[in-house]
C-alpha cells in the first residue's frame, strides 16, 4: 500500500492546478453541508426548546368518561340512541399512587401534579376568563422554571398568594401587591394577593394563566385533595411519544406527549430535516462527480504513465488503488478545509448574524462529514480507477 | 568458468510458431507476425532489424508480455506464458524483463533516483538500503552520479534516456528489452547508450534485445535478426570484438 499511496499522492502533488480547484470545489460542498446542518439542528432546537419551555414533554389526565352499556343477553337486538357526555372536571384517581409510579420510572427526569380549570378573575367592573393553575411551586419548576420568567415580585403561591401573567396584570390594571377576585360558579370564589407577575412569552399563557397553590385551587374547582394533571418531563425529548404510550398502558390513564400535541410543529420539524437531508445528499453527489470528473481527466493524461507502471510490473490491483486514494485523499483534504469553512460561517453567524439564536456545532458533525466526504471520494473515483487498472499497457505507453 | 559459461548459453526466451493478428473478426484483420521461430540464450546481445511496419514492435510487446500472441507458445526462463492470468505474467515480467523505449518514459512525479527504483518499489514497496545503493550504483554507472535528486524534466534527452536504460537493470532482469531506445539521441549519445548495453550484457549476462533502424549500431551487436513483414528473413552471428 506505502507505493499506492506515494504514487497517488505525487500525482496529486503534480497536478496541483487540478488537484487545488477540485479541492475548492469539494472544501465549498462541505462547508454548505456543515453550516446548513449545523444552522438547521441549531434552529430546530432552538424552536423545541422554546416550544418546551412553557409545557411538559408529557401530559398525564383521566380517561374521558364514556357510556357503558349492559351486555346483552343471548338472542336479542338493541335499538340505542346514544349521548355523548359531557367532560366534567374530574380529579385523577389515586394520583399519589400514579406519582410513586410515575417518579420511578425510567427515562422520567420529573414529575409534578397540577390542579387546573376555569375561572373569571374581577377588579372592579372588569372581568377576564382565566385558567386556573395549581401547582406545588418545588415540583413544578422542575417541569418549567417559571421563576426565569417572573418580571415582578416573585414566584409565591399559598396563602392567598397568586402569580399572573403580564398580559393580565396589563388588562386589570393590577401591579404586584394589588388585589383581585377569582370566581370559579357556584359562589366559588377567592380575595388574592400578586405576589409575582410572569411573562412567559406566549400570549395565551401571559394573558390567561393565574398560579396558586393546590390545597386553593381544590377548593375553588370543588375537587378536594385532586389533580386533573400530572405533568412529566422526560430525559429524550423525541421518546416522549414511546413513554407516553407505555405510562397510558401501565395506569389506565390519558397519556399525550408534545410530539402529539404539537403535531404541526413536529411535522414541520421532520420536513426541514428532510430538506436539509436532501440538499446535503445533492451537494455531495455534486461532489462525487466533480471528484470522478477530475480523476477520468487524470487518467487520460497519465495513460503513458500508467502503461510504463504496468510495463515494470505495476499489478492491475495497484493501479486501482493508486486512484482510489487520491478519490480518498481529494474527499478527506477538501472535507477537512470545507469542514474548517463551514466552523468559520458558523463562527461568523454567532457573531455577526441577527442573533436570534445560537447555533451549536455539534462535536460529531465534522468528523462525520469528514468520513462521509473520504467514502465518497473513494466511491467517486472507482470509475476512473478500474479505467486505469484495465488500460491495456501496450496501447497506454503508445499514447501521446 | 564452466559455470558462467554454462549460464551463457542457458535458455532466456523461446518462441515456437508465434502468431499475432490484429483487429481479430473485422474486415480489417491482419496478421502482422507469421509464425516466428526464435531462440535468445543469456549471452545475446541482438539486434533486431527491419522496414518500417515489419512488425517489430508488435514483437517486442509479445517478447515482454505487455501483449499476447494469437497463436503459438512464448516460454520466458522456460515457462510456458501462453495460460498465465494478468497478475502471473505481470509479477513475471516484473521478475525477468527491463524495458526501454523509445521515448525514455520517465515519470515525471518522480526523481531520478525514484524512477530507477520504480520495478523494486511497485513489487516490494519501500526500498531496502540494498536497493537504494545499487540504484545509486547504476546512475554512477551510466554517468549520472550527482544527479540522482533531478526530476527527469530536468535531465536532457540524453541523460533521461540513460536513467530509463538504469531502470531496466535495476531488478537484474534475464532479458533487456529495447524499442528503439536512440531513436531520438545524436550519434554519440546514442553509441554510448549501446556501450551501456554492452557492458550489462556482460557484466550481469543480461541478455539484449534491440531494435534499431541505424546499421552502425546494429555492426556492434553479436547478432542480428531482420524481420521483414513478419517473417524472421536472416538470423546472423558476427565475430565477437
Ligand atoms: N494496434 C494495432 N492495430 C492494428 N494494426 C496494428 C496495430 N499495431 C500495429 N499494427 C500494424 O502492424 C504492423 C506492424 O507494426 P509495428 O509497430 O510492429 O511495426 P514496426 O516494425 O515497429 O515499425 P516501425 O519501425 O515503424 O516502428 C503495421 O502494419 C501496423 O500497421
Ligand atoms: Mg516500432
């Protein structure tokens, strides 16, 4: 192989105007595969991270309640005229029990009850339809850190304390401090202190969220010592799904992932990835051909040479490899230039872009690209090469 | 002494009714070799003679297995080649045969030294510090000491020439085989390449095939056979100088 190499490398070394454009040609299609990858993955993440800020990876709630007919005896037919019923508000069942569950099992990172329904906040004669949110403040943050987003007071719930969303506090003219009254039917209702004003940046969560506490969210929806939700993050965002499917089995219990909630996003999501996957995978065929484009040309040129090899006992497995090295080398040199570049767009983009969003390289990525870009150069030059390797000698070292 | 002599006259090359045609199966078909007889021992320094288009060329690719006969046996050091695949007569060839041609057919990548080399290394890889002193030792040889580092478009035609001819020598090959190697050198360069030839033949008992157009530098040949339109027309033996 140490002669294979030597050759391939000389002639490279020897064509260096080729050699030099073809590398420019494969140094520019890597670097575009490296920064659109990069920019892509670095963009999806940005925008899953943004979308899981503000909701759990995986929501737990009790089976929607249905209509149970009696079995019927042998030998007769039913005529039914069937309502669908209404979902009231209903607690979990045995939710601790479901939690002990829920917190052991594996892949699940945290796990946290919550109580929520609807109710109208008053301040005077202005009114707002709110969602309440009881939580346990510990639990909850472990799902989403509300506490980064508090832009007044702080995150205190209990005791008559309540945390609402900008938009809200905006609309009832309420400042930290301020009093309000929450009304939940039935004569349900509550006197609460803004202990913190949120501001998560999704409109319908800033405008219509109001935390508390459990125990006083229980007792303005009438559901003593219940949650209607338990919510789950999870280690892997992307085995939400499976997870969800597994802790539905394992409880009896309505299990909905974001992938399933955020259908849209996840298909746009998967739409992108292809696009980028297809833009990558035409690059490098472009690649490919620059590569064999080049190599055809050198073994035209080099026909004498490669006729006086053979001549001197160059063996037809030789020749080959003596061309799929350079395809090796020409893949590896200009990957690892291209490689180099797309670190500097991406290093220019964090720097001087619109700064919307960081884009991390991820540490596999240029090796990846590397490997795949040498594969594909060897690939590339196969043509060539058994051109060269099947060159009858007698007519190679006539060639002029 | 019996034993070089012994040597001498051992077998390199034989052909028995040794045919070859052109463009087998067109219109064009042409057989250009008829049936060739002929026998090189190691001592031989020949020459071979003929018009333009007798074929000799075509002999000289059979003789060097770069090409294969359409009928007939060629035996190289007594091997039958006729059956042999690619890979056996490539390795044979790179064992018994040197070649030069007419344009010397450097590798321009490579320097003098290197291309020299170039038999030993695409069989053995790296060169062993024995190859390199003996390639060393052949520049000496034909006059290129000190010129070892040169790439070959440095070299004039002359001394290119003569690193082509070192090239051949350097796998001791049984047969040298030569297409016109002074075709396109002045008349002195090109008696002092046949001096080269000369002397390999009998410092190392290589035996010397030649084509040559130029009648002189035939007259320096122990022998010469003159092909004329693929027939072996004259074989002759001339008194040793
Ligand atoms: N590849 C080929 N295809 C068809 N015919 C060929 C081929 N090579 C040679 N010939 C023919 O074979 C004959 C012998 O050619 P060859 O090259 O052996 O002659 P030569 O004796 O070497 O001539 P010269 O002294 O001019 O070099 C010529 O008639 C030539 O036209
Ligand atoms: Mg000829």
């Amino acid at each position: 192989m140490w002669i294979e190499s030597t050759i391939a490398l000389r002639f490279l070394r020897e064509g260096r105007a080729q050699t030099t454009l073809i590398l420019i040609g494969i140094a520019v299609g890597v670097s575009v595969i490296v920064f659109i990858v990069a920019l892509i993955r670095g963009l999806q993440g940005n925008i899953v991270e943004r979308t899981l800020g503000t909701q759990a990876h995986i929501k737990v709630e009790a089976p929607d309640e249905i209509n149970r007919l009696a079995p019927l005896p042998a030998g007769t037919t039913r005529l039914v005229l069937e309502t669908r019923r209404a979902q009231r508000l209903r607690s979990i069942n045995n939710w601790q029990q479901v939690m002990a569950v829920l917190d052991g099992f594996p892949g699940v990172r945290a796990v946290s009850p919550v109580i929520s329904g609807p109710a109208f906040a008053r301040r005077g004669n202005a009114v707002e339809s709110v969602a309440l949110v009881g939580m346990d403040p510990i639990r909850y943050q472990r799902i989403i850190p509300l506490s980064e987003d508090i832009v007044a007071g702080q995150l205190k719930v209990g005791a008559g304390d309540a945390v609402i969303g900008r938009l809200l506090a905006d609309d009832l003219g309420l400042k930290v401090g301020d009093k309000f009254r929450l009304a939940a039917g039935l004569g349900r209702e509550a006197q609460l202190n803004i202990a913190g004003i949120f501001e998560l940046g999704v409109r319908e969560l800033d405008q219509r969220y109001v935390y508390l506490d459990l125990k006083q969210t229980q007792s303005l929806l009438d559901l003593p010592g219940g949650v209607t939700v338990i919510d789950i993050t999870v280690e892997d965002i992307f085995t939400a799904q499976d997870a969800a499917r597994r802790i539905a089995a394992l409880t009896g219990l309505k299990a909905e992932s974001w992938l399933d909630t955020n259908a849209q996003l996840v298909n746009a999501l998967r739409s992108q990835s292809m696009s980028t996957a297809m833009i990558s995978f035409f690059v490098a065929v472009s690649v490919a051909f620059g590569i064999a484009s080049v190599l055809s040309i050198s073994v035209v040129q080099r026909t004498r040479e490669i006729g006086i090899l053979r001549a001197m006992g160059t063996r037809q497995q030789q020749m080959l490899k003596v061309f799929l090295v350079q395809g090796a080398v020409l893949g590896l040199t200009g990957s690892a230039i291209g490689a180099f570049a797309g670190y500097g767009l991406v290093w220019v983009f964090n720097t001087f872009g619109p700064k919307l969003f960081y884009i991390p390289v991820a540490p596999t990525l240029v090796p990846l690209a590397m490997a795949i870009a040498t594969l594909t150069g060897t690939v590339a030059a196969a043509v060539p090469a058994r051109r060269a390797a099947r060159l009858d000698p007698v007519v190679a070292i006539r060639h002029v | 002494m019996s034993d070089l002599a012994q040597l001498g006259s051992a077998e390199v090359l034989r052909l028995a009714g040794l045919r070859k045609s052109y463009n087998i199966g067109l219109p064009t078909e042409l057989e250009v070799l008829h049936g060739l007889e002929l026998t090189l021992a190691r001592r031989d320094f020949a020459s071979l003679v003929g018009p333009s288009g007798s074929g000799k060329s075509t002999l000289l690719n059979l003789l060097g297995l770069l090409d294969s006969p359409t009928a007939g046996d060629l035996y190289l050091l007594g091997q039958a080649t006729r059956l042999l695949d690619d890979e056996r007569r490539t390795a044979l060839r790179a064992q018994a045969i040197g070649f030069v041609f007419q344009f010397h057919h450097l590798i321009p990548a490579f320097t003098a030294l290197e291309n020299v080399m170039m038999p030993m290394l695409v069989t053995h890889g790296r060169p062993s510090a024995e190859t390199i002193t003996r390639a060393r030792g052949l520049l000496e040889e034909v006059g290129l000491a000190g010129f070892e580092g040169r790439k070959p478009q440095e070299l004039s035609g002359g001394q290119q020439q003569r690193v082509a001819i070192a090239r051949a020598l350097i796998t001791r090959p049984a047969l040298l085989l030569a297409d016109e190697p002074t075709g396109n050198l002045d008349t002195k360069t090109a008696a002092g390449v046949f001096e080269l030839f000369r002397r390999f033949n009998r410092e190392y008992g290589c035996a010397v095939l030649v084509v040559t157009h130029d009648p002189r530098l035939s007259a320096v040949c122990d022998r010469t056979i003159t092909l004329v339109d693929g027939s072996i027309v004259s074989d002759e033996l001339h008194s040793r100088t």
